[in-house]
C-alpha cells in the first residue's frame, strides 16, 4: 500500500497517535507541522517527511503540491487553527480529499462548513463503538477484523467487468455462497451512485461497470474477482 | 456439666446445618441483598400496623375475640421468635467456647468454662441493653394479659417500625452527627428550665393558687420555653413576669438553634444521603453500567441517536463535572471510582456491573480498571485508552475491552483511503446508523432454532444476509447449509433492524416442534 500517500497536519495530542497508527498501517506518512517542538518531536519519533510551515499562510501551504497526496488529513491541536487551515486548503486544493478530525460537536459542523469532505468526530466514533461493545460484543470484535484488513475474512470491492458471466443477472439468481464470498452490497450504475445493501430487499440487476462489494476469505475473494473476468462458465 | 457443655459447643462446632440456619437467620434479619428479607420486613410491618390499629379501634368499640387473640398471641408470638432470633445471632456462644479451648490447650492452662460464659453472655447482654433491643422486648410485653396498663406498650411496637424504615435510620444518624451541639443545647435548656422553675416556686408558691409543688413550677417553665404557653398557670406577681420574659426569650433562641443545628446537619448530609438512595436504586437492577468521568467521551456516549442505557451512573471526582452532568438532565455523584469504599457500595455478586472507565487520564483509567478488579472479576471493565504504549498495562490490569478513540479513527482514515467505496458502507455497518446492522443472535439452549440447519431458518426470505456463525470462540465464515446450529452458537447476521427484529422475536424462546 506503499503507493497511498496521506499529508497529516499537527503533531499534536491525536495527530500523533494517528500518524504512528497510519504508519504502521504501512501508510507513507507526511507531517506538517506548525509548532517547532512538535516538529521536533516527529522527527526524533522518526517520521522522514516532517516539514515545518507556517499552515496560516497560503504562500507557505503553496511550496509544498499537496495535490498528489490521496487524503489531506487535519488534526491540528488548536481548533480554531484546524478549521482556518481546512478551509485554506480547501481554497488551494479544490480536489483534494480533506478528513478533518475533531474532538467536540461544535467543532465537527465548523470544520464541515469549512468543506472538509469528511470530518471523523473521535469521541463520537468511540462511543458509538461503547455501545456496539455493549449490545453486540461478538459482531463488533469480529467486524473490526473485517475491516481492519489483517485476518482472513475482509471485504473487497470489484466493478464487474465487460462480458462478465454475471453481467446481465439478477443479484438474488447468483448463488455467491458457493464461491465462497458473500454479497454484501452494491453501487448500481443504473440508479446513481448510492451504495445499496443487498438487504434492503431490491434485487438488482447486474451490468458492467457496477462495483459489488463482497465479504469473503482473501484468497476467495480474490479467486472470484478473476473468475468474474471469465464469460460464461 | 462442664463437659457437656463442651461437647455441645464442639457438635454445634463440627454442624453445617447448625451453621447455615444462623447463616440464614443473619442473613435475613440484616442483609438487605437476601431475596426474603423484603417479605419477612412486610410480614413484620404488617404485624405492627394491624396490632396498633386494633388498639386504636378497641377505645371506643368492642373487638371480636379472634382479632384480641391475634393481637395478643400470635403477633406477639411472632416479635418473641424475632427477639430470640436477633439475640440468637448477635454472638457465637458455641464459637467463643471452642476458641477459648483450642488456645488453653495450646497454651497449656486450664480451660475456665465460666469465664467464656461469662464474657459470651456479657456481650448478649449488652446487645440487650441497645435501645433498639429495648424496643422489641417492650414490644412483646403487651401479650401479658393480667396487667391491662402493659396494652399501652403496644405503641412500642411503632418503634419497632423505625428499624424497618430506612429514612428514619438516616435521620437518626443525622441527629447522631451532631450530638454535641444538641447535647450542650440540652444542657442549657434543663438548666434554663430548673432555675426559673425553682425560681417561680420559690417566688410564687404562695401567692399563686395554681402552683402547689416544684413540679408546678418546673411544668410552667418547659410549657413557657418551647413557646406552647397553655395558660393554666401564669405567674402573678412582677419578678415572675420577669423571668417569664426571660425564659420565652432564651425558648425562641433556642428553638431556632437546634432547627439550624438540624437544618444544616441535613445539608451537610444530603449529598450522601441522596447518593445513598442512588445507589441502593440502582443495586436493584439486574445489570448496571457504571460510567466513570464526565468528558467529551461520556458526553458523546449519551448523545447518541439511540435508546439510553437505563440503569446507569455517571461518577466523576470533581464536583463541577457533576453539576454539569446533572444540569444536563444525567444521574451523576461525585465520587472516587478509584476508591475501594466507592465500589463496594455496588452489589457485584447479584448486578452484572459494567464500567465504563472514560476519563482523559489513562493512569486514573488503569488504577479504576484494578479497582473494579479487585473487587470483583465479575465486573466487566471497557476501558479508554489514550496512550497505545499503554495496551499492555490494561490487560495486565484485566480490562476486558479497551477503546482506543485514536484507533478509531485510525481504523475509519485506513478504510477511507484503500477502501473508498466500502468506507461508506464500512461507516454505516461499524456506527450501525443504516439500513445495513450487523447483529449477533445468541442461542441459547431453549432456542427454537437449535439443531436446526441453516437452510431451513431460510434468510433470504427475511431479507437478511447470514454471515457465519461464531462457536466456541472460532468463527466460522458461510459455513454449509446443511451446517446444524447448535446451542450457545452466536450468528451474525446483517439486515435492517425492523428484519432482524422480526427474525428474533420470531424464534425466540419457541420450542421446536418437530
């Protein structure tokens, strides 16, 4: 996963704990950082792309092309500073994928008028996983595994291919579980681009150029990505 | 006689039934967890109030002979059994004997039966001399059928209600708080009291045709403090006028001391109390969650878009914390979770207690988690951890789940980048706010679906996606569906709610015919 690269913005009290989880996620991490001991801090933690800029700036923020980095993420410790920053890199980077994280409700609809395209409310992705803990320990513990990509069962998108055998089916004809995945849900190119679960009780029809969303074994998974290429079998 | 004795106290020693019925007996005159205790407070309660009522009608109309001999014997009968039983379990005799026995010989010396005996029925005695042993015992009497004037300690038996009645033990204990104020209040009033009334004797006794004896005079001075004033008997001439003046005046001091004395060992007090009642509420329940510190984690907690937890608590050391959650609307007490005193107030052996350890530090964090710990294993402790060097530290510390918020994050930033299309999808299943839950089904042994295959529990029809089944702590992902389910399986399943609401609610518990 080498080739995914994400700038951080702050050293601080989560930006570094996210940036060491990233990195050891096998992200290539960028640091920028504001606050000189900060800077140094990351640099004797021994992160390489550590650059220290005045983030206020635009002709500062402008030096460094933040445009091929997949996700500018913002976690800056002082919130005013978090949100005057991803609204400046909004105005400078009308494409880039910005995540803010913020610690309080107030801040979350701040940072997400100031058009970050996703802002993670940390206290509030952990009390939800509280409750998830509380009403449903067995299906949180293993869901984490799902989507923390390290054991054998995962989820995997794949966009069915021209003259796929499925191309042209009904999802509920396809027996998935005999190939060992399951289906979980869809992007349906014929009905915009939401993300449908196949539990909503719809059956879609499937064509190329759909992205299907499966829950499987790796190996399996990745079996069936190479059998979908196949026509008629 | 004294080897009898000895080999009594040895069978009584050695009898695990003997042992057990005392137990019991403990147990239910005191241990306010028994499962009985609450009946046989009612029974009691019950006894006393009929027993006062008849008494109360028996003034002015005739009572039926059943209703006498029930007052007479039975409830009486009852309160004598309850007597014995307190005095019963207040000391080991048989123990005491034994002890003493094992160290003379030890020791050596010779064995004083008497002694033990002594020193066994000293302490019975002393037990008896208790107020509130004093009140049971007065209690019975009335059942002594010669002496009619005895019918009048039947009101004793209302005190017998105190001991039943929690709020008043509270009250007393207030009152006790601040024995040395009212004592020296007390004082100064028998000595206001016995001055003037001595004074008004000594001035009046023949002058005023109401006071005859000291004890005239003395009744005029208690009835002139506390303010009442009947009037019977008023002094006539001019020093006694004066020290009325002075007397009423000294009465409403006073009177307005002991109410602030009072008043304000109840503020004093009234935390606690309310904290008392809290808790006891809350030891009723069946599971309990404990939240410790009131932060942005606690406050997210309960801000949720989903049903609140009932039975909860919320427990912060700093007192504005705590204001603040009650203001906005929480049960909250300032307390040291991190206290061993704390914690044991919950009842751990009968309430499934959760703690939810959410403060911002993670060594207040770790010592709550050994706190909880060491007073139970069954307390099950999620704990958050800010630091992730920290990790091994709670789990030698034996929380059971850790929450790391960075983590979290961490988790939803690494979908978000390699997975983009599923991190929507992800998001939704993980915060369970869409269409798509992931839920688990316990089954349990009397589970209707048990030993049936999975084809045949047909999920597609309920619009749900079965996952896999989870057995022994292994994880079995799209097993067969010939696959039989089996008792204590969990199965994980994805669908809307309303879908898995039905598909629970619709094998639950159902024996499977056939």
């Amino acid at each position: 996963m080498s080739d995914k690269n994400i700038a951080i913005f702050g050293y601080g009290n989560h930006g570094r704990f996210i940036a060491k989880g990233l990195h050891e996620d096998g992200l290539r991490v960028t640091i920028v950082e504001s606050d000189k001991t900060f800077y140094k801090e990351a640099k004797a933690d021994g992160f390489e792309e550590v650059f220290l800029l005045d983030v206020t700036k635009d002709d500062a923020l402008k030096k460094i092309d933040f445009a091929v980095f997949n996700k500018l993420v913002c976690v800056m410790d002082d919130e005013h500073l978090n949100v005057f920053l991803t609204l400046s890199l909004r105005s400078l980077f009308q494409d880039a994928y910005i995540l803010s994280v913020s610690d309080s409700l107030n801040v979350t609809k701040k940072l997400k008028m100031a058009g970050a395209n996703k802002v993670i409310d940390l206290y509030e992705v952990s009390a939800n996983k509280i409750y998830n803990i509380l009403e449903k320990p067995v299906a949180t513990r293993l869901l984490e595994n799902f989507a923390n990509n390290r054991e054998g069962i995962t989820f995997r998108e794949m966009v069915i291919p021209e003259n796929s055998f499925v191309d042209g089916k009904m999802a509920d004809d396809i027996d998935f579980a005999s190939y060992g995945v399951l289906l979980v849900g869809m992007i349906d190119v014929e009905l915009g681009h939401s993300f449908v679960f196949v539990t909503a009780g719809i059956s879609h029809k499937l064509d190329s150029g759909d992205t299907i969303v499966c829950i499987g074994d790796k190996e399996k998974l990745k079996a069936f990505e190479t059998l979908l290429s196949k026509k008629e079998n | 006689m004294n080897h009898i004795l000895l080999s009594i106290a040895l069978y009584l020693h050695r009898s695990s039934s003997y042992k057990k019925t005392k137990q019991f007996a403990r147990d239910l005159l005191f241990n306010s967890n028994n499962r009985y205790k609450r009946y046989f407070d009612m029974t009691i309660i019950f006894l006393v109030i009929s027993s006062v009522f008849i008494l109360v009608y028996e003034v002015k109309h005739p009572v039926p002979a059943w209703l006498d001999n029930y007052d007479i014997y039975f409830v009486s009968v009852v309160f004598a059994v309850e007597y014995l039983l307190r005095l019963w379990v207040h000391n080991d005799v048989s123990e005491m004997i034994i002890k003493e026995y094992n160290d003379a010989n030890f020791l050596a010396k010779e064995f004083h039966l008497n002694l033990v005996i002594k020193k066994a029925l000293s302490e019975k005695l002393k037990y008896m001399l208790t107020p509130s042993a004093i009140v049971d015992l007065l209690a019975i009497l009335p059942a002594y059928r010669p002496l009619r004037i005895l019918r009048v300690f039947i009101l004793f038996r209302v005190f017998k209600l105190l001991r039943y009645t929690k709020s008043i033990n509270q009250f007393v204990d207030v009152i006790v708080n601040k024995k040395f104020e009212l004592l020296t209040l007390l004082f100064l009033l028998v000595f206001i009291v016995f001055t003037s009334g001595i004074g008004i004797y000594i001035l009046e006794a023949d002058k005023n045709p109401q006071i005859h004896t000291l004890f005239d005079g003395i009744y005029w001075a208690i009835v002139t403090i506390s303010t009442v004033g009947y009037g019977d008997i008023s002094p006539v001439t001019d020093v006694g006028r004066a020290i009325s003046v002075l007397i009423i005046l000294a009465g409403i001091a006073m009177i307005s001391f002991v109410t602030s004395v009072i008043v304000s060992a109840f503020s004093e007090k009234l935390g606690e109390l309310k904290e008392h009642r809290i808790i006891e509420q809350l030891n009723k329940n069946r599971s309990i969650i404990i939240l410790c510190g009131y932060g942005q984690l606690t406050k997210m907690f309960f801000r949720q878009k989903r049903e609140h937890p009932s039975n909860y608590l919320i427990m912060d050391k700093d007192i504005n914390r705590v204001n603040a959650a009650i203001k906005d609307g929480y049960v909250a007490i300032q307390d040291d979770a991190s206290s061993f005193q704390t914690l044991r107030k919950f009842d751990a052996t009968h309430c499934e207690i959760t703690m939810l350890c959410m403060t911002s530090s993670d060594v207040e964090n770790i010592y709550i988690t050994l706190n909880a710990k060491s007073i139970s294993k069954k307390i099950k402790v999620i704990s958050r951890v800010n630091d992730p060097e920290n990790v091994n530290k709670f789990h030698y510390a034996g929380a059971d789940e850790l929450l790391l918020p960075h983590k979290v994050a961490n988790t939803m930033i690494y979908t978000a980048i390699t997975q983009p299309t599923m991190y929507k999808a992800i998001h939704a299943i993980l915060t369970g706010k869409s269409i798509a839950n992931i839920d688990e089904i316990h089954v349990h042994q009397s589970h209707g679906i048990v030993d049936m295959p999975i084809e045949a529990l047909d999920f597609k029809s309920h619009k749900l996606l079965f996952i896999g089944i989870e057995r022994n702590g292994a994880f079995i992902f799209n097993p067969p569906s010939s696959e039989v389910i089996q008792p204590f399986d969990v199965l994980l399943v994805m669908g809307r709610k309303i879908s898995l609401e039905y598909f629970k609610s619709k094998h639950e518990g159902s024996i499977n015919v056939g």
